[in-house]
C-alpha cells in the first residue's frame, strides 16, 4: 500500500493551470526526489499536497485513505526562509508547534506531545540543542530543527521542499544521510531538489516535472536523455545530461 498517492491532481495560480493531471506514489521505505526547472511546480504541488493551496481537480490519498481534512497524515518541511527564526522560542518550542494541530491553540502539551518531541529531536541529532534559542542555530541546525517539527506529527508521509538550499557541503551529506535513515526506517519522504547529482546518487526513485509528471522511476532507469530534455527545456549538448552519464 503506499503511503501517499496522488492522482489527477490539477492547480490553477492567478487563473493560470500550473499543475496538470500530476500523479506519483511514495512507499514506504522509500525516499523520492522531485527534480524540474524553476517554475516546474514542485513548490505548488507540495503546498496542495498540504491544503496550502486548493487544487482544482484530483485526489490524495494518505495510507489508501482519502484525505478528508487538508494535510491529514503528511509533515511538511518548508523552505527555511518560510519561518520567522527571530521569534523568541526554544528549539524544543518550535518542533511542538508542530502538534499544534493535533493540540488545538489553547490546550497545553501532554505527556504524549513532549516524548514525540523528544524522540523527533533525538531521530535529527538535535536533543542536545533542544533548550537553544532558534535564532541562534546556524543553517543545518535550522534545517533539522524543521524536520523534527514535521516529525513530531508522527506522520504517514514527510514532504521537504529544497531542503538542501544555502547548505555547505558538508552539511547537506550529513542531511541527505539523515533522510535516508529516515526512509529505511520504514518513512515515505518526498523532497523537492535542484541537486541532481546528489538525488541520482541517494534517491530510490526520481519524479521528472514540469508542470505534469513527465517520467518517474529509479535512477538506473532514468538514462534516457529525452524525458530530463523534456522536462528542463534543454538540448542535446547540455551539461546537465553530462551531470546524467557521469553519475
């Protein structure tokens, strides 16, 4: 059964369709690269996943279910410029506002809310830091920290839009890896990236879009050069086909 499925799936911004009869499934166990152009949609498609915007057509499903209530089952992990980092919490505060929905705004934490915080900061790396004021955490940090909120939901599916942006090197290794574990511990991660040779290298499967589902597959079976030619606009001579043979 997969974890989240999509299907049909159609997005109009400024009366413009953006998104157009987009389906994809992520399993568990499995980490999923979204890769395209800018303007492709992958922004868009994560953020109706997520109820942010109100798709024109289509279904999701979580866990073969429909969704009735918008992001129900899914942990969003927003681009980090998204989140006001001088707002005067804790590490530990931010990842709980992450069960706000679960909470309601006025009931307090319980017991079962602070150890699925604790274990989210635990699986990230970040218990240690967890009493930090957020604005003191560098870019990784931050970036984990948004992960953590998103687990602290304990959901079917997590969603990660570019999470590699603004990241030295060494730090992206360390959240790719993180990601991974993630999926083999039974997850279902979909992220958007422009990292294509770090996604041919670590993801399970690649979904190709721009604007519709142009391929999807493994890696392996991604080599021909025409669907990455359809989907970025390129010709044969791009160095980013180069970036396809190489890895």
């Amino acid at each position: 059964m997969n974890a989240l499925r999509v299907s049909g799936l159609a997005v109009d911004l400024g009366g413009r369709r953006v998104l157009t009869d987009v389906g994809l499934t992520v399993d568990r166990g499995e980490l999923v690269g979204l890769v395209g152009p800018n303007g492709a949609g992958k922004t868009t498609l994560l953020r109706s996943l997520m109820g942010l915007l109100k798709p024109k057509a289509g279904e999701v499903e979580v866990d073969g279910e429909p969704v009735r209530r918008a992001g129900t089952g899914l942990g969003y992990v927003p681009q980090r410029h998204e989140f006001a980092w001088d707002f005067p919490l804790s590490v530990e505060g931010v990842v709980m506002t992450g069960r706000t929905g679960r909470l309601g705004l006025f009931r307090r934490p319980r017991a079962a809310d602070w150890r699925a915080v604790v274990e989210a900061l635990d699986r990230v790396r970040m218990a240690d830091l967890r009493t930090r004021p957020v604005g003191e955490l560098s870019g990784g940090q931050r970036q984990r920290v948004l992960l953590a909120r998103a687990l602290a939901l304990q959901p079917s599916a997590l969603l990660l839009d570019e999470p590699f942006t603004g990241l030295d090197m060494p730090t992206q290794e360390l959240l790719s890896d993180l990601l991974l574990s993630l999926a083999r511990d039974s997850n279902a991660v979909l992220t958007t990236t422009h990292d294509l040779p770090g996604a041919l290298y670590t993801c399970d499967r690649l979904i190709l879009l721009n604007r519709t589902v142009v391929a999807a597959g493994p890696p392996d079976q991604l080599r021909d050069e025409k669907p990455w030619m359809d989907t970025f606009g390129v010709s044969e001579g791009s160095p980013l086909l180069k970036i396809l043979k190489a890895v």
